[in-house]
C-alpha cells in the first residue's frame, strides 16, 4: 500500500474514532492524539496541499488551450488569485507530468522553475534534490548559489571581450592611420561570446 493510502486510511479512521473532524474550512483534533498520529496528518495535508497547486497549474494550462479567452471565467471556481494561478501554472509548463517527482513537493519544483535555468539543469537539479533529500530552503540556497557563480562567468567573459576589442580597436586605429584614411571613419568591430556581443567604434 502507498504511503498515500496509508496516511488517508489513518485520517479516515481518526475521524471515524472522533479523534479528527474536518470540513471545508476547518480541522480539529483531541488534546490526546498521539505525536506520529499529528506527524501523518500533517504529512497528509502537506502532500494534498502540493498536489492543488499541480492541479491548479495544469487546468490553467489545460483552459488556455482549449478554451482560450473563456478559461478564465472556471478558472475562477479555484478560488485563487490571479498571481497564485499564474505562479502555478508556470511551474506546471516548467515540468510536465513525466518530469515531477511524486517525492519532491510543489516548492522543489518551484524552486527550479527560473527562467535563467535550463530544462536540462532544472532535471538535473531536481534529481540531485531528491538523492540528497535537500529541503526547499536548501534548494533555493544551492540555486542563488550556482546563479552567482554563472553571473561571475559571465562578468568575466565580458571583461574579456572588452579587453579583446579594445585591443583589436587599437591595432586597426594605428593600420587606418598608416593607410591614411581620414581620421574621422567610423569602423565597427564586434567580438562575441557565448550569450555576449561587445561592439567598439573606432574613428
């Protein structure tokens, strides 16, 4: 039996024995309840509460593709606010079904669904996740980590380009002036990087 199935047959039971009540907006327990018994309830809870905002987000997805400009108006019945539904449908076209993982929570996912990341860094991040058991505040501190380091890289391949063109700057300033073009033309020279195109005008 899953672990699903054995933490909802716990919260049925609970229930039925008066130990638990819930409704719709509310969730009450006895002075009583043993500590593993609140530990399974709130493992339950936490597991359905991830789940919603996967729900969410795939309606959202699902209501923009087939009912266009008309979605809004059942999307409506989630009860959720218009940032809240954005949030999740973002993460839900992050990764599709085939591509969550069920031991993982709805903010893992979240965690990773930045748009500086790329797909085959969210999945890699997102298996490293679930063998390291990371929390979230884990992940997101191993995120900012990894954008600050691709930030440097990227101020040093800048800085690298600029020196770059400056110098070839330099060198076709001196071969104008010995070709003797007037000192007034304007010549273009662009170095590029990976993600990066520093242009120098010479003249």
């Amino acid at each position: 039996m899953s672990t699903d199935l054995v933490q909802a047959d716990l919260l049925l039971r609970l229930e039925e024995g008066g130990a638990l009540t819930v409704t719709s907006c509310d969730l009450s327990t006895r002075a009583d309840l043993r500590f593993d018994q609140f530990q399974a309830i709130c493992a339950l809870v936490g597991r359905a509460a991830s789940a919603v905002r996967w729900w969410a987000g795939d309606l959202v997805l699902f209501g923009e593709r087939v009912y266009g400009e008309n979605a809004p108006q059942a999307l409506e019945e989630l009860r959720m606010s218009p940032e809240g539904l954005a949030d999740c449908a973002r993460v839900a076209a992050a990764f599709p079904p085939t591509k969550r993982s069920p031991t993982l929570s709805f903010g893992h996912h979240r965690t990773l669904a930045s748009r500086w990341l790329e797909p085959v860094q969210r999945f890699q991040l997102l298996e490293r996740a679930k063998g390291e058991r990371l929390s979230v505040r884990e992940l997101e501190a191993l995120v900012q980590e990894l954008r600050a380091l691709e930030s440097r890289h990227v101020t040093d391949v800048k800085k690298g380009c600029e020196e770059l063109a400056d110098m070839a700057a330099s060198d076709l300033r001196e071969r104008l002036t010995e070709c003797g073009y007037p000192p007034d033309i304007v010549v273009a020279i662009e170095v590029a990087a990976p993600g990066i195109s520093y242009l120098v005008r010479v003249g």
